[in-house]
C-alpha cells in the first residue's frame, strides 16, 4: 500500500489532529528538485489538521556563496565562530532561501510567514575564545508562534536569532528546531535532510530509544556519519527536552515525509523518549490484522495456513506486538492443559522490523504466560525456523509423540513434517 493511501492515512488522523510537528530543513533539501513534492506532503498535512512549523539551515547556500565571492567563511552551520563576513553569507543565503520556502507554500495554496520568534543572544566566549555573531537561542515568542498556527497559517524561521537591541545573530538551525520544538510542545520534530537517516558504523538505525542514542554519542560519535552527528546530538536535546518523537528522514525521497509519519515502517531513523513498544492480547478487530502480517510467511511455507475463521475462534491465544499503536508482530500461545503443555504458535515478526529482538521478546513473553498458567512444557513447531528456536530461545528437538493426542493428529493431517521443539517449563 502506497503511504499517500487514504485507507492507510486514516488510523493515524485522530492521534495527530492538532497536534504540532516542527519541520527542519537542511538548506541542501529546500535547494533540491524534490523540494516541491515535499511541500505537497505539507499540504497533505495541514490538509488533516496537523498543524506545521518550518525551520530551515542555510550551511549549503552559504558555502556556495562563499565559493562565488572568494570568501573562507569563519564557520558554516553556526556552531562556531562568525564573523562579520560569514554572518553577512548568513542573511543572503537565510533570506535567499526563506523566499524559497515562501514561494513553494504559496504555490500549494497555503499561507506562510518569516517570523523573528527566536530570540538570541551572544554565545559569548568559550574556552577562551569569542564567538563573535554566532548566537545561542534564549527564549522562543511561543504567544506569536501560536497566533500564527491558529491563524492557519505555517510560521517559517531561518537560522537567525535576535536580541532586544535589533541585533542578528547566526544560530544552528537544528538548535532552533529542538528550541521551537520544545517550546511549542510538538508532538513530532522531524529533520529533514539528504541521508536516509542517522547512520552509526555504516549502518542504518531504523528506530532507537533516546538513552541508547545518548550512550552511542556519548561514547562512540565518531562512527556516525559526519553529516549526521549534529541531527543525533540535537535528536537527544529534543527528547530530552519532551519531544516524544523525533525522526531523521531523506528529503530526496519522493513522499518520504508521508510515509515516515503514516506507516509504522516509516523510512528514516525514528527517536523515541519513552517505551513505545507494547506487547496486548489480539482482539477481534485484530483478525484482519494477524492474517495481513503472516500472508507472506504462510506463502512461503514458514508458517501454516490459518484461516479467518480459525483465527476468530482461538483470538484469546494470540498476542500482538506494537510499536507506536501498530500491529508489527505477532505470537500465539495454545493451551493443553490436560497434558499440562502449551504451543508456541504464529510467531511473525514484519520485514522492517526484524533483528530487534521483536522474536526474543515475544518468545519470552508467551513463556512468562505459560509457567503463570502451571504449564510445565513449551511445545513449538517450525519447518524452517527450528535453528532460531535452539539457538535463541532455548528449546531442544523432540518428537511427534511429544505432542498432546489432538495435535498430534492434526500434526499427522498437515503433512507439513515440521520439526517439534520442547522447552521444558521450571
């Protein structure tokens, strides 16, 4: 299903109306020919009652400017000291862009404002040495920011800060996204950029609690991607701050923003503040669920084939795992109880989602379970998973005759010759 499907849109609409996302844009992504779908997706947003504020980087405008006037800028993304020439590349390029922004809103038929809603002053001198203009925001006008977003209309704010006396600093824009962000309490901070996401040691991070994140800057921020370091530091700062969510994604990426805020795959890197992972017992509305998932394992013979109806009648045995309210695994655990044994069944967990340790956790759950009910064996049945079930979980191959009489039976009429794998319960 295509993320820009309203069918897929919908189950997110009520979590997210009113709420405030803060986009951040790299000036690189605004420079970029996909830079008007991704305005289209802005549309999209406010179409549903989200409510939007943009915040946008200069450093790429900036170095090209830099490069047609023969200029060696004292820093480029403001995190360093400026001077009074690399603070006057700032505004020509701050400006430059905020007209793209401006001109991009209104061409999706929606209204926008450059604002001065942060306030800054000097950074002063660090270890010894001025900073000259570069600024550090102090407050954020939250009063003129939600005057604005009542209005429908989307506040636009460059990587510049001002002080009471009227004047310009150069501050970091991802900075000013977590100061914005927090201020206004959003519900999301997205950055927006050229990579796919944060990447740590030449690898993609998919999702990550905000401790984790922390102990890997902390520790190891040499083996993120250079041009990814500021966006983990400013991701940390953001939840923090009480951001709930925080998301690095890929603005070349054609509907990218759509599908990271409307599919629970999404398609960048998304930091979480808290547990967002919840393990319930499936419900009836969850039928249609359970099938969706493990459509392609039981075309692929991993699992067997369970109909809706089978599903319905057993629905107390299933458990589903969710990440943010969406049904991403799932598990079942059939009881014995005459035999005192109980089934591991139905363990799927989707593509996106695998080698999280979503299987180990579902494994261990539906075990918890089992010893709670006095159950004193763990029975699971695999054909192509069974080294998985060794190996992590702790079971050892039995036999068919392991198996209560009644599954034995059905074991006999499925042909499927799938191993039998027992964990005995203390």
């Amino acid at each position: 299903m295509k993320p820009t499907d309203l069918r897929g849109i919908l189950q997110y609409i009520p979590r997210f109306r009113d709420k405030v996302f803060v986009l951040a844009l790299d000036g690189a992504v605004v420079g970029d020919e996909n830079f008007a779908n991704l305005l289209l997706d802005v549309a999209v947003l406010r179409s549903l009652n989200i409510r939007v504020v943009m915040v946008h980087g200069a450093s790429a405008q900036m170095r090209t400017l830099a490069e047609q006037q023969g200029i060696q800028p004292s820093n480029l993304d403001g995190t360093g000291i400026t001077n009074t020439a690399t603070l006057r590349l700032a505004l020509v390029a701050s400006n430059q862009l905020t007209h793209e922004v401006l001109e991009g809103l209104s061409a999706t038929d929606l209204r926008a404002v450059s604002t001065n809603a942060v306030i800054a002053h000097p950074m002063g001198i660090l270890e010894g040495v001025d900073q000259q203009l570069t600024g550090k925001v102090e407050r954020v006008d939250v009063d003129f920011l939600k005057d604005l977003i009542e209005d429908n209309i989307i506040p636009v704010l460059p990587p510049l800060g001002f002080d009471g006396e009227g004047k310009t600093y150069r501050v970091n824009s991802d900075g000013v996204a977590v100061a914005v962000a927090s201020a206004l309490k959003a519900a999301k901070l997205i950055f927006v950029t050229t990579t796919e996401g944060l990447q740590f040691g030449g690898k993609l991070i998919r999702q990550i609690l905000v401790a984790d994140l922390e102990k890997m800057v902390e520790g190891d921020r040499n083996k993120f991607a250079p041009e990814t370091v500021s966006k983990a530091v400013h991701a940390v700062a953001a939840c923090k701050a009480g951001i709930p969510r925080v998301h690095v994604i890929n603005g070349r990426v054609d509907e990218g923003l759509l599908a990271e805020v409307f599919s629970n795959e999404g398609v960048g890197t998304l930091i979480y503040a808290n547990e967002y992972q919840y393990i319930r017992r499936a419900l009836k509305k969850d039928v249609r669920h359970i099938q969706h998932l493990i459509q392609q394992s039981v075309a692929s013979a991993e699992l067997a084939k369970r109909s809706r109806v089978s599903i319905e009648k057993h629905i107390s045995d299933y458990y589903i795992f969710e990440i943010d309210k969406n049904p991403v695994a799932c598990i079942a655990l059939h009881p014995f109880p005459e035999q005192a044994k109980a089934e591991l069944a139905c363990l799927y967990v989707s593509p996106p989602h695998e080698n999280q340790g979503i299987g180990r956790k579902l494994i261990a759950f539906v075990e918890t379970k089992a010893r709670e009910a006095g159950f004193k064996e763990l029975l699971a049945l695999s054909t192509q998973a069974f080294t998985y079930f060794q190996s992590k979980a702790g079971f050892a191959e039995g036999a068919p005759e392991d198996l209560p009489p009644g599954r034995r039976e059905k074991y006999d009429q499925s042909g499927r010759n799938s191993k039998v794998l027992v964990k005995k319960l203390a």
